[in-house]
C-alpha cells in the first residue's frame, strides 16, 4: 500500500508505538495457524495438500508442510488460535481492479422511477458503500479498486476500514471519474455548470491545464489512482465515441504520473484505446471495441486490460432487452483476443452495475470465454496486484505479505464456480468470515482497535 495514503498518521503511529507508556505492557503478539487441506499459494504453480499458514499478528511468518496445532519457541503470552480447514481449498484473497462501492442497480433504478438522474448524496454513497464494502469482504474480495465515486463517499470509507473501525476490503479510491464537459463522468446539473470549484470537485476539464489541475484536486483528496473516461459509455446511453482530446489525455496521465498514481482509462472506442496507450496509460478499462493494432500496443507498452465481461451482460433490473454491450462484446471479442495474445488481464468486474458481492460472476464469464481456472484465479490475485501496486503486499501467500486468506469447500480449479461460495476470509490476519457466516459485531472488536 502505497504510504502516502496513510499521511501524518501513518508516520506517526510506529514512533507512538515503540515510544512505551509507563506501566502498559505492550499488546501480546497473536499467531493463527491455518491448517488448509489443499493450498493455492501461488497462483500459476500447483496446489499442495496439507500445509500449514503460520500468521503472526497481520503477516503471514512461516508456511510450513503438514498440520501444525502448536508453535514451538513462542512466549506463553502469545495468543494461539488454529483454524481447521484441512477440508477446504485455501488461496489467496481475491482482488477486483474495478467496482463503484456507492451505487448499485436495484437502488439507481428506484432513483430513477421517481425522476431522479441525480448521483446519490456523498453521505447516501458513503452509507451504501459501507454496505457494499461489507458485503464485496463476505464474498472473498479482500482488496477492491474504486474507480469513480465523488470527492468524499469512499474515501470516507476507505479511511474508515483503515482504521480498524469496520470490516472491509482494503480499497484504492479514485474518487471522481476525470472527464471534459457533458462527458461520460459529467453528473454535475446545469445550473452548477458555472461554478468553477463544483467541476474541478467533479473531475470536469477542458484542456490541459484543467485535467492537470483535476488530477491534482484528487491527489489532494487522497486518491490511491485516477479514472479518467476518454470515451462515452453505456451507463448514460452516450455510446462507445472518444469524448477527450489526446493532450487532455496525456496531461491527465503525466500529472498523475509524476505524482506516483496510476491511471485507468475507462474506453470503448479503438481511436481513444489506442491514444490513451500512446499515452502511458496503465490499463483499459472494458475495452470492448479493441482492435489488433491496440491489442499489439498494449502488449509492447505493458499495459493491463481490465475486461469487465459481467458489466456486458446487464442484469435484469435494468429491463434492457437487446443490450448494445451484450452485441458489441459478441461480435469484438476483445477478451478473447487480448487473451490469445498475452495482454495482460487483471480481474475487474464494474461491481455496481450489478449487485455487490456477486463479484464472482466475472469468473464464470472468463472461463466460458476461453481462460483456464486457473488463469482466472492468476488474473484476480497476482495480475491484478501488479496493476494495483500492492504486489508486495498481496496476490499470493508467502512469507512477509499480509495475511489475506480465502477458504472454499470445492476446488476451483475443477469447477471455478465454486468461487461464488466463500466460506472463510481472512484480511490482514483478522477472520471475517467463518463456517461461512460473518463475523460479527458490524465493527472489529475492540482489541483490534488499540
Ligand atoms: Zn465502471
């Protein structure tokens, strides 16, 4: 995780720590032996059978062969819990590189019946994304990347859940979609179209110098990456047209560049893919109408494709009979290509367009659309900690990284839908999920917050 995010109270939390308090021992150290039948630790190299995952406070310490119920060596003030899931297929926690944590359908369709085009409020998303947060952890996704809510809603909750405060996955923000006016990402009302403050908080620009300065307006916000949006989209019946010039690109993805965040560019358009690659972008976002040349591009310039199939494939809610997403993604195939041909594909689903928590859907789609599981499980742990950053931290179990932990019943390498019913989650060495019910109360128990 990147330690920016954390600011003044990151840097100052290890110093207050070492620093003892007269007479206040400091907190016992907690070890929790994960005994897993079968063990996924690496995604791309073959499970083995009966290990042992020694996890110490929030990182995993030792993985050692067969079932061990006690650790020689450690003080008798240590706490020591074993977790028994010698029937259970144990990976990695799962990562989805694209979801919108303040909306869901069922809710926006409500909305939209009783005549409001309006975003939710920044405290309706940050209530809803709370919620959703929740229920993306209880399905097995330990770290998600939002990309493009408001300047407030999931930032909020992000902090939140760093904190201690709540249960959750570990969220990167983006905060406002960055797009020109009228843009796929412009939800500000008319009457506001004058007030300068009310764009740059919306992450509207015209020209260069603005897309600087809304990129720059997000950093301040504490965003962890920037979404930008070059082309229309479907969610506002806009179409797959390019909507940004290229200097407005390329001034988005070098300020945010030299500022050390990524950018995800959300794109139809094969015209707009292919400027905003030119450009340096790090990856395309659905990319339906991808072409060869851009597919060559992508794999010369290194960049990802988060392939959203669930978000083709609207659910009923939305009552479309003949989506024009379901038509383009048939007839382009643009995963299937971009797959054949070695792009890599991180895990993204656009959660929000559908129900939270249903996240794994995604991998049904793409293993129907030509990917082994086991490439599908790659794409949502170690592919998609590469595109976010965090590979130092997550994607695989092995000494040192966070205890991010999944458990199922089945093996998902024989039958990937198996994925749909997580039955234990770990994030950063804290159970969340157990005998496939979460835990409760809402928020962590008051030993995890001193
Ligand atoms: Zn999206």
């Amino acid at each position: 995780m990147k330690a920016r995010t954390l600011g003044i109270i990151g840097l100052l939390l290890p110093a207050l720590s070492l620093a003892q308090v007269p007479g206040q021992k400091p907190p016992a150290d907690h070890y929790t032996l994960i005994q897993a039948g079968q063990l996924l630790a690496v995604p791309g190299q073959a499970p083995r059978e009966r290990m042992t995952i020694v996890v110490k406070n929030d990182r995993i310490s030792a993985i050692e062969p067969g079932f061990l119920d006690t650790l020689p060596g450690v003080p008798a003030s240590a706490r020591v819990e074993v977790v028994d899931l010698g029937d259970h297929f144990v990976l990695p926690g799962l990562i989805d590189s694209h979801v919108h944590l303040i909306g869901e359908p069922s809710f926006s369709r409500r909305r939209a019946e009783r005549g409001d085009r309006n975003p939710p409020s920044a405290a309706e998303g940050a209530v809803s994304a709370m919620v959703h947060a929740r229920r993306t952890l209880n399905a097995g996704f330990t770290t998600v990347r939002d990309v493009g809510s408001n300047d407030e809603s999931v930032f909020a909750v992000r902090n939140a859940i760093n904190a201690g405060r709540m249960i959750g996955p570990r969220i990167l923000v983006s905060g406002p979609a960055i797009s020109g006016t009228a843009g796929h990402a412009d939800n500000l009302p008319f009457d506001r179209d004058g007030d300068a403050q009310a764009r740059i908080s919306h992450g509207i620009c015209d020209g260069a110098d603005a897309c600087r300065g809304v990129v720059r307006f997000n950093y301040k916000l504490g965003a962890d990456v920037i979404k930008m949006t070059p082309t229309a989209g479907f969610s506002d019946n806009t179409g797959t047209e390019p909507q940004m010039f290229e200097d407005e690109m390329q001034a988005v993805i070098g300020t945010a560049h030299m500022l050390g965040l990524k950018v995800a560019a959300h794109a139809y358009s094969p015209i707009a893919i292919k400027q905003a690659i030119k450009a340096g972008v790090d990856s395309i976002e659905h990319g339906f109408l991808l072409d060869d040349e851009g597919i060559r591009m992508m794999k010369a310039q290194d960049t990802f494709l988060v392939p959203t199939l669930s978000a083709s494939y609207p659910p009923p809610v939305f009552r479309i009979p003949d989506p024009e997403s379901v038509r383009l993604r048939n007839e382009y195939k643009a995963f299937e290509r971009a797959h054949a041909a070695g792009v890599k594909i991180a895990f993204g689903t656009d959660a929000g367009t559908f129900s939270h928590g249903d996240n794994a859907k995604e991998f049904g789609y793409m293993v129907q659309f030509g990917m082994k599981p086991m490439e599908a499980i790659r794409s949502a742990t170690v592919v998609a900690a590469e595109l976010l950053g965090v590979g130092a931290d997550a994607g695989t179990l092995e000494t040192g990284k966070l205890a991010d932990i999944v458990a199922l019943r089945g093996n998902p390498l024989d039958d990937i839908s198996t994925l749909k019913q997580v039955d234990f989650v770990m994030k950063s060495g804290k159970i969340a999920k157990r005998g496939g019910q979460m835990m409760e109360p809402f928020t962590y128990p008051a030993t995890f917050l001193q």
